[in-house]
C-alpha cells in the first residue's frame, strides 16, 4: 500500500506581494488600503471555501497583517473547529502596514535580515500568535529558512516541527525571468521533504546530533526537469504559475500538464518505498480580481477549482492522503530513516523530448543524472561539506542562499562549449584508432531498482560506432546508503569485433559556484596517488595536467567549499590522472583511462569528503 | 506625448517570453500599441495574443495527458 501525501496550504495575507505591484499600478504605494486588504480577505475564504469543497484540510499560514485583523483570527478558529486545518504561522507575509511601521523597511525575506532583526521579528510574530491562539504553532515557513534562524525558532519555540524552507531550484533562474529583480537565491536543495541538518538547511541530516529539529516541505511540488533546465517559476503545483507559463489553451481553458505533475510525482512512490508527496501552496496575489498578466480572474479561479477538485477526485478514490504539516512531520518521521535517500526518476511532461532525469540526495550528495546525455551526471552537490553559509544583512552575504555545485551543466555549460574549454560534466569518453565519443552524445533511459541499501540506476546499452567495429557499452550506477560514494560501472556488453579494445575515459570535470560566474579557483589542490607515489599540481591556470599507472585516487581539494572530490580506482591496470585548467577554461578534471574488451567491466567511484 | 499606462491585462513581452523573461508591457495610447521597455517588442493586443500562441509551440505535449512515466 503506498501514501501519496498531500499538503495544501493558504495564507491570508492582507497585502498580497503581487497584488499590491501587480494591480497597483498607478497607485501610489499604500499597503494599507482597505481595497486591498478586502480584496485579501475574499480571496483567502475562497481558496479555503475550494478546498473544503472538495473534502480537503488545510495547513493556514497566519501572516504578520492577520495576527491584527480579529476577522481573520476568528475565521480562522472556526475553519480550524470546523474542518480540522491547522493554524500555523508563516514569516513569509510579512509586509503590511503594521510591520512598516514597526520595523521601518520594505524588506520581507525573513532569511535576508540581519540575525538580530530575525530574532525580534520571530519573537514578535510568535508573541502575536500566542495572544491570539493561546498556544504556538507547530508549523511556520519561508521561501527559505537557514539554518540559524531554524536552530533559533526550535530553541526558543519547542512545538515547531514543520516549516516550509526551500523552493526547488529557486535560484539565479528566477532573479532572470524577474527582470533581474527577484533575489531569492536558494539553487541546490532537496525537492521533496527532508530533516535539515544544523549546519546547512539545503542538506539532509545524517544523524540525530545533526538534526535540526524540524521537518522541512519545499514551497511547491516543482517539475524535476522543467525547473532546472528553464524558468523555475512556471513549471510545478501551483495552478496559476501554470497558466504564467501559457501552459494551457487560451480556447478551451485546459491544462492537462498541471495533472501530469501531480501524477508524476505520484508516480515517485516506486522509488521511495511507497510514499510520495505533494505541496500546494498558492499565496492570494496569483487569485486577484483584475487577473494576472494574460489570465483573467475566471481563468485563476477555474484553474484553482481544477487544481483542488483534482486532489478531491484522488482523495475520494483512495489514492491521496491530505495531511495538515505538522500531521506530515509525524508521518516523515515515522516513515524515513535519516540516511534513507530521496529518489526521483523523472520524464518531460511539456516538450515531447523523452528525455529523462534521474535524481537522488542523502545527507552526503544531490546528484542529477541525465539519460539523454548517456548517464552524465549534470548537477552535483557536495552535502558531505555540510557547509555552514549564514546568510542576511550584516553576514556579508545578504541573500545567497543557494548550496554550491561542483557540477551545473547550465550555469557552467556541460559537455557543449563555445570554440575553447571545458564545461562541468561526470561522463567517459571512448576512443579508438583517433576517433572519440563522449557519452554525453549517447541517448538512452535508466531503469531504478534497489537491492538493500543499494539504490541502483541501469542504463539502457548504448551502441557507440566507430569506422572499423562497434561496441554496446552499458552503464550502471549504485549509490549505497551512507557511503558518501558513487559506484559506476561501465561495462562492454557486446563488440562487433571480439579482437579490438576500446580506450575508455572516465572523468569528471568540475569547478565551484552558485551562479553562472566563475570563481577563484587559486586554492584548488589536485592530486593522483597510488599510495606510495603522490603527484600533485597546486592550481595556478596553467593548464597542467599529471597521471600515475595503478593509481588508486584522483582527487581535488576545494578549500572555498570545503568540499574533497575524488575519482577511485581499484583496478592496477588503470591510469588516474589530474588536469588544471586555464582562465578560459576555469575547471579542473580528474580521470580514469583503461582499455577494454568486450566482456570487461570498468569501475571507478566518485568520492565525496568534507576537506577538514 | 501622452502617457503610457497598463492595458486592462498586464500583457507580457511575448519577445521576452521566449527567452524566459517576465516583463509587463506599457500601452502607448497615441499609437494604440503595447511596447516593451526592455527590448524592441512593439504590437496590438491582437499582435501579443498571436505571438503567444507562437510561444507555445515549444510545449509540443501541452495538451497530452500522461497515464505513465516510465519507459
């Protein structure tokens, strides 16, 4: 019997952040007039009115405005007797009138301020609450919540166990589609819930010490694929950021795509011992009167119905479990393991490629793996760091949030360049008589399976022609729970020519960042030992590059993200190498090469270690 | 030269669109046109619908309700 767990949740926010822009134009700024904040209040009972309707309980977000408004608190405790919601408290609707005038800002990111400010607002927000409900809330939430601010609010604020704390991806994609003014920095965390480690939220706890205390759910259940390649901003269970995407028929009003999210993610509960899980959380701005961009208000609000009547129809069936947060965090604990990895195998949905992303994270990686690029690894994210990255005013980073990759084929380019270098990308290269080919140029689909702790990707063959033979090459990748470790296998299933072999080229070429910009990579130390014998280059741009015959570790030591990436190697016939790269060319690669015969197998592993 | 405002829908650039911008475009009244402040985009209403079909064109599977996810 599998779960798929919903979460639906609203904030009665009282100065929408889109309305008071979006529908103000004209206006001159007055966060506190009426016809706002009536407007709000409709839309609010709505959006709770829809899912009740439909047979749905709901988390309800308090926002800072409503903790002022005894309208809302009373319908609030009424939705609450009545239909069993819970009242929870967000410190995502922070801007209104009350708030200005208090702190004397326009900010409203809660992680953006300084820890000090964060503090008084928490304790001013969670003290309004008290006083009105009489009890704290158990759950509350942001775009982002850091790893401070979590330790802060669990430490002084015991009965939280929920809170919303990422949205997916996130990150320089959304500060683009915003015209270059949206700063909500938070690329490379999970997209599914997670127990945040103390250290860093993006990454999942390893062990009791490290837990956080709290349960975290991302804002949105967002497509795996769409997200990360494109603007990250229309593609997830948000209705209207569906129909912002013109993801829909302007003649008939239909968007199948919306339900082919939900049940792809559905579809998750194969690879994730029968559970799965949805968000939606749509906040009063994208249901305003006067229409969003293209969209009318009777297109926002069908799409709304549409969306909440869909979760209804799967309750009614016996497919969907609707639980309030905090009811979730009970549930995740029973239900997960610290160690056990979150696993997605996700298809497109939208563009009609066939291309398909495999996706994992543990409290040591997020890995992103690509079949239409033979099983190239397009984002890596090294959690074994746990790196410690305060963020807010006064920190000197006011609003980075986004954990570093080591590899991002997007911001870093992958196996494509422009005339010179490198891109970031883990693939092979074969090559025989002077002719080479990357994987990356190889298309194929991956197939889940999982034997204990292992978690297994098998790729399907691919054929890879030469002038003179051809060769099957499959791939298999195994992730073991706790091993901070990737096995991969490469193995030469078929030849058309049983007498020739083929040099096989494993590599990883990598660097450091959380944007598209390149980094200082001064301080990166490679290094290829056997164990006796250590060759090592200290990275100066100068295009260097080393190896060892019968090396056992390939590796980089990358002091700005604390990070030890390393390729391993048990085979004695196999040369490890390192390679520096140039200002042009600002990566490093590690590698592997051995030539093999049908029949043969090469492994390697890719290494992840905290520096220190 | 009068002054621009927003239509009765805050279209956005269709131009911009495609390349994953959001940007709300001004109506121009004098020329009965909708113009787009970061880029060259200028048209009709008619004009911005038209190209935002154009835009969906990448969405080949838009319409296509999938009963599985695996191959």
């Amino acid at each position: 019997m599998s779960d798929f767990i919903v979460n639906i949740i609203h904030r009665p926010e009282l100065a929408p952040e889109y309305a008071e822009k979006v529908t103000g134009q004209g206006k001159k700024d007055d966060i506190g007039r009426s016809s706002l904040l009536d407007e709000s209040e409709s839309i609010f009972r709505f959006q709770q009115d829809t899912a009740h309707k439909n047979g749905l309980r709901t988390t309800i977000q308090i926002t800072y405005a409503s903790l002022f408004s005894q309208q809302i608190i009373d319908m609030v405790k009424e939705d609450h007797e009545k239909y069993g919601d819970e009242i929870a408290l967000s410190l995502l609707g922070l801007p209104c009138k009350q708030f200005r005038e208090k702190y004397k800002t326009h900010d409203f990111c809660i992680w953006m301020f300084s820890m000090e400010q964060k503090k008084q607002i928490v304790d001013d927000v969670f003290g309004k609450f008290y006083e009105c409900f009489g009890y704290y809330p158990e759950s509350t939430g942001s775009y982002y919540m850091d790893a401070e601010l979590i330790s802060y609010i669990k430490e002084k604020y015991p009965t939280v166990k929920c809170a919303v704390a990422t949205c997916w991806e996130e990150g320089p994609k959304a500060y683009h589609t915003c015209n270059n003014s949206w700063y909500t920095f938070m690329d490379g965390g999970p997209w599914n819930p997670w127990i945040p480690s103390k250290y860093n939220t993006h990454v999942p706890a390893s062990c009791k010490e490290d837990d956080s205390g709290i349960v975290a759910i991302p804002h949105l259940s967002r497509d795996l694929m769409a997200c990360y390649d494109g603007n990250g901003s229309n593609f997830g269970t948000h209705p209207q950021n569906v129909l912002r995407g013109m993801i829909y028929d302007t003649k008939t009003w239909e968007y199948p795509y919306l339900y082919n999210i939900v049940d792809q993610y559905r579809a998750q509960e194969k690879y994730n011992n029968g559970y799965s899980y949805n968000m939606m959380f749509v906040g009063p701005g994208w249901l305003n009167k006067m229409g969003r961009w293209e969209a009318p208000y009777e297109l926002l609000k069908k799409s709304y119905e549409d969306g909440m009547a869909y979760y209804g129809k799967l309750k009614s069936e016996g497919k969907l479990k609707d639980m309030t947060m905090a009811e979730f965090a009970d549930y995740y604990r029973g239900k997960k393991g610290y160690t056990e990895p979150e696993v997605a195998l996700w298809r497109d949905i939208l563009y009609g490629s066939d291309k398909q992303y495999f996706w994992y994270v543990d409290p040591d990686m997020r890995v992103g793996i690509n079949m239409d690029q033979g099983g190239a690894i397009f984002d890596l994210r090294p959690y074994a760091a746990k790196l410690n990255i305060p963020v807010g005013i006064g920190t000197g980073n006011p609003t980075n949030a986004s954990y570093p990759f080591l590899i991002q084929d997007k911001y870093r380019a992958g196996y494509f360049t422009h005339y010179a270098g490198e891109g970031t990308i883990k693939s092979a290269k074969l090559s025989y008589g002077g002719e080479e080919v990357d994987l990356c140029l190889e298309r194929t689909k991956g197939h889940y399976s999982k034997e204990g702790k292992d978690t297994i990707l098998t790729l399907d063959p691919v054929d890879v022609r030469f002038a003179d033979f051809t060769i099957k090459l499959q791939t298999k990748f195994t992730f073991t729970e706790g091993s901070h470790r990737i096995r991969i296998d490469r193995i030469v299933v078929d030849s058309t020519d049983d007498t020739k072999k083929v040099h096989l080229n494993e590599y990883i070429t990598a660097c450091y960042g959380t944007n598209e910009y390149s980094e200082d990579m001064s301080s990166v130390k490679l290094a290829v030992t056997d164990g006796k014998e250590y060759k090592s280059i200290d990275y100066e741009y100068l295009d260097r590059s080393d190896s060892l015959k019968g090396a056992a570790a390939a590796s980089a030591v990358i002091p700005p993200v604390n990070t030890k990436v390393s390729m391993i190697c048990e085979d004695k016939e196999a040369t490890g190498y390192v390679r520096e790269g140039y200002a042009f060319s600002p990566m490093f690669s590690l590698g592997f090469e051995k030539d093999l015969s049908k029949g043969e197998v090469f492994t390697t592993w890719l290494s992840l270690e905290k520096a220190n | 030269m009068a002054q621009s405002g927003k239509g009765k829908l805050n279209f956005r650039c269709p131009s911009c669109f495609i390349r994953d911008i959001d940007v709300d475009m001004f109506y121009d009244e004098d020329k009965k046109e909708y113009y787009c402040l970061r880029c060259q985009y200028t048209g009709t209403e008619e004009d911005v619908l038209a190209k935002n079909e154009l835009v969906r064109l990448r969405y080949k599977d838009m319409m296509k309700r999938f009963t599985s996810f695996e191959f």
